[in-house]
C-alpha cells in the first residue's frame, strides 16, 4: 500500500503529467511568465465554470481577501463581522488595514457563520460581513444576504474552502459558493480542492464597476501605464500556476465527487459509534469535503493522534485555537469562554486524510484503525 497522506497530490500529479509537463514547457520556451494567455485563458474558463462575470486573478487567497477589502473602500474604524472559528486570514486582513473584527460564534451543526448572532453583531460601523464556507460547504448565504441586504452591508465570500460547491434555493436553482455576494475570495494553494503548484487565488465579481476596481487595486492601483490612481498592491497569478490550474479545472466536479464519496465511506463506517460525531451537511448546499473533520466526544484526541501515526496515518487538527484565542488577536471584547461552539470545536475537531487519490484499500486501513482506537 502507498503511504497515506493528508491529500495525496503527487498520485493526482500523474494522473495528468503528460498534460502539466507539455503546458509548463510551452510557458519556459515562451517566456511569458507573468499574465498572457494562460492568465487569460483560465480567468474565462472559471467564470464559464462558476457562472460569475468577473474572475481577477491574484498572487494568493489572502490577497483575495485583503483587495476586496481594500476595493470596498473600507476604512479604519470600519467593522467587519467574520466568525471566530476558521482559518487566520481573514482576522490578519482585517488587522492590517487596521479594520475593526467583530467575530460571531459558528453553528455547531455546519461550522459556519451563524445568521442570527451575525444579526445581533450588526453596529452602525459595520460595513461587511466574511462568511466562510469551512471545510466545503456553503455558509447560509440567503440568510446573510438578506440581512446584508437590510443593514446595506457588503458580503464577501471566503470560499478558499469550497470551490465547486453548489448554494441550493428552495427553487431548485443554484448558485456555486463564492458568486453569491459583492465578491467571492479563494486560494489556489496546493492542497486546496483546486490547487496549484505555487501559490495562486482569485476574485469574483458579478459587478462591472468592482471588477475594475480589483484589478486595478491588484496591480499596484494602475490605471493606465505608471499612473497610480488608487494605492495598490502587487499580486499577481503567474503563466505556471494558471496553466497548471487550466489543466485542473476540467478535472474540479470529479476531484469533488471522489472527496464526497470518500466521506460517505468514513460516514458509514464512523456511525457505528458515538465517540465519532461525523460531520453533518446543511440541506441548502453540496458539500465538497475540503476537510472530513470529526468530532470527537470522549476520545483522547492526542492519543488517537500518536496511535494512527505509529500505523503512519495521518490526522490533524483544523483549529487547535479559535481566533479570539490566538495571541496575536486576543481582544478584550472577547475573553474564554465568549465564543463556547468555537472552543468546543477547537478541543474535539479531529481531521482525516481525504483527497480524490485516496484509495479504497487507505481508507480502509484508516477506518481499521480508528475503530480499533475508540474501540
Ligand atoms: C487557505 C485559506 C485562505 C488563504 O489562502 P492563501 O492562498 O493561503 O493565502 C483563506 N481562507 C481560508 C478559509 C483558507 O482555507
């Protein structure tokens, strides 16, 4: 057996080398390293994919999120509501433009934003709100966009976690995560469900007027040749990354529904005992399994950490320390104990390998041995 890890890319990697190696020469032999047609080509290609009219593409998914931010025209002082349970980007964002956080407790069911505390959060500073579809499923966005909507906020998707996922309406139409607000954010880093070989993010836009706004904010606030009319930032997605990413995205509905059927599995076999909470998926959106996180309701995290490591499965802990508990963010609005869903997640979540190139016969041996573990 292959050894296991957490997302296996070099078995995704071969899958479509010949592809990647012929694209990656043509891009040395032309020498076009920055922008051009890879840039180009796969700017249109994701919009077709997500159905959104603009796609900027930039140098990572945290310049995403500070561009959108900066192209907003949020200001000092300004709030900016985001939930206390996710990755650091979006607090470290926040902080350098010296916005204002206001974090909001998750829903214990979905991790995500929870629409009536956000609600209940609103101030008259508060200019936006940052969902995040954690793990690869949508947060309630017709709930946040309606609340948006009533208090005049901006909603800016952070859907580094979730591309390809589908929001769900009672209608039977749908909508793909990160096209539902004023601007979706995500990240192309390698082991992200569409990842590149580097670093690598987007923009998404329906709107004309903001589109412009974030490209030229992305290129150092350009708007002509050395005329800077806004302050700027230099982020850019290189000819590699985009190309790597072009030979990716026809691939992206199969990768996600390799990663759903493998959750499925880790689902079935975890029901048989409640020392495994096995994550849940809210009827408004597909799931598109970034991370398969467990809870884990009376299992020595740790201990079941080192044992899996001796048989050299891999698990980790997607967040040891919800943001209000990081040192760097502590905030005395928010002391232990405000934010108790994000605590809780913090001290139970536990995180099994699941990529589209794990196989039946890892999976197994995964699930063999955490069975064996909790006994
Ligand atoms: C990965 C990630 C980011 C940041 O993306 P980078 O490309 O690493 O800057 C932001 N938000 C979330 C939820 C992420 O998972």
């Amino acid at each position: 057996m292959k050894p296991i890890q957490m997302v296996d890319l070099g078995s995704q990697y071969l899958e479509i080398k010949d592809a990647i190696d012929h694209k990656i020469q043509e891009i040395l032999q032309s020498s076009r390293f920055i922008g051009g047609p890879e840039v180009q080509g796969l700017q249109q290609e994701l919009e077709a994919y997500l159905g959104v009219k603009h796609v900027i593409p930039c140098a990572n998914g945290t310049d995403a999120l500070q561009i959108a931010m900066m192209a907003l025209g949020l200001k000092p002082g300004d709030e900016v509501i985001t939930a206390s349970f996710t990755y650091v980007a979006t607090a470290e964002v926040i902080a350098l433009l010296g916005l204002t956080p206001v974090l909001v407790d998750v829903d214990p069911e979905t991790f995500c934003l929870d629409p009536q505390q956000v609600e209940a959060a609103i101030t008259p500073k508060t200019k936006a709100i940052v969902p995040v579809h954690l793990f690869g499923q949508c947060a309630p966005m017709k709930e946040i966009m309606q609340i948006a909507n009533e208090h005049e906020l901006f909603v800016i998707e952070d859907t580094a976690q979730a591309i390809g996922a589908d929001y769900l309406y009672e209608n039977g139409t749908s909508q793909k995560a990160g096209t539902i607000g004023h601007i979706g954010c995500t990240s192309f880093f390698p082991s992200k469900n569409l990842g590149c070989y580097g670093d690598g993010g987007a923009i998404f836009t329906n709107d004309d007027i903001l589109a412009e706004k974030l490209r030229i904010i992305a290129n150092h606030g350009q708007t002509a040749q050395y005329y800077h009319d806004f302050v700027g930032v230099n982020s850019r997605l290189d000819a590699i990354q985009a190309a790597v990413l072009r030979c990716k995205l026809p691939h992206l509905d199969t990768y996600n529904k390799k990663r759903l059927s493998v959750a499925k599995q880790y689902n079935e076999a975890f029901a048989k005992t409640d020392k495994l909470r096995t994550p849940s998926t809210a009827g408004y959106t597909s799931h598109v399994f970034h991370q398969y996180t467990l809870q884990l309701a009376g299992v020595d995290r740790n201990a079941l950490k080192a044992y899996l490591a001796e048989h050299q499965i891999p698990g980790m802990i997607y967040y040891p320390v919800p943001l209000h508990q990081q040192k760097a963010y502590r905030d005395a609005r928010y002391p232990d104990g405000h934010f108790p869903v994000s605590e809780n997640l913090a001290a139970t979540v536990f995180s099994l390998p699941i990529s589209p190139n794990l196989t039946e016969e890892q999976q197994a041996y995964s699930i063999k041995h955490v069975m064996a573990f909790v006994g």
